[in-house]
C-alpha cells in the first residue's frame, strides 16, 4: 500500500446534485470493497424496510451497518488519506469484523432448532 498523504482533493471527493462526498479508499483489496459493498448495500436496504414491522432493533441495526460498511470504506470517520497504511487495514478489518459478527447473530438459527431436527430433516 502506498501513501495516500499527496492525494488531491479530485481524488479524494465527488460532487453528487451539488454536495461533495468523500469517494472510497482506493487502497481496498477488491475483495474487502465487495464485502464491505454488500453490507452497505444490507444495511440501506434494511433502512428502507425498517418501518415495515419494525421491533425496535431493525433500524438501529440497519444504520449501525451502514455506518460501520462507511468506515470501512473509508468513506466516514478520520480520512484515508491521514492514515497509515497499518491504520487503514486496521480500519476496514474492525469495520469487517464487527459487521459479521452483527450479521452472524441476526441470521443465526434459535437455539435448540438444530436439536429438534430429526437426521431425515437433514
């Protein structure tokens, strides 16, 4: 990864109906942009929906994904051009971690339904 230090801000932000966005961090392993893209992607989904049912839990949720996919794409939070190289990873790999861990416990099955499966359910 390179320093990003001298970047300019045409490299830094885009103009979207007048407003200046700050764009993604392009050092991101593709990899690590998809995953992040799709959380993102969940999260403002989720937003949209939360009014449909919601328990309480669905849009706080939802907009706890979207910030933390933002961070992690450099796109919220310290720039990514004032940090490290070892700072940015350390950014988007806490954003990763901690999105998965949200999303394991929302799609994760209630305990005991493993058990009252019988083998030929399998």
């Amino acid at each position: 990864m390179s320093d990003l230090g001298n970047t300019t801000d045409d490299e830094r932000f885009f103009l979207h109906s007048g407003r200046r966005w700050r764009k993604t961090d392009p050092s991101l392993p593709e990899d690590v942009k998809a995953r992040l893209m799709s959380h993102l992607g969940r999260g403002r989904s989720g937003v949209r929906n939360s009014a449909k049912g919601d328990d309480g839990t669905a849009l706080p949720r939802a907009r706890r994904t979207v910030q933390l996919a933002k961070e992690g794409l450099g796109e919220r939070g310290t720039p990514w051009w004032e940090q490290s190289a070892a700072e940015r990873k350390a950014r988007w790999t806490a954003a990763l971690e901690e999105l998965d861990t949200l999303h394991a416990k929302r799609s994760a099955p209630p305990a005991g339904d493993a058990a009252r499966k019988s083998p030929s359910d399998a």
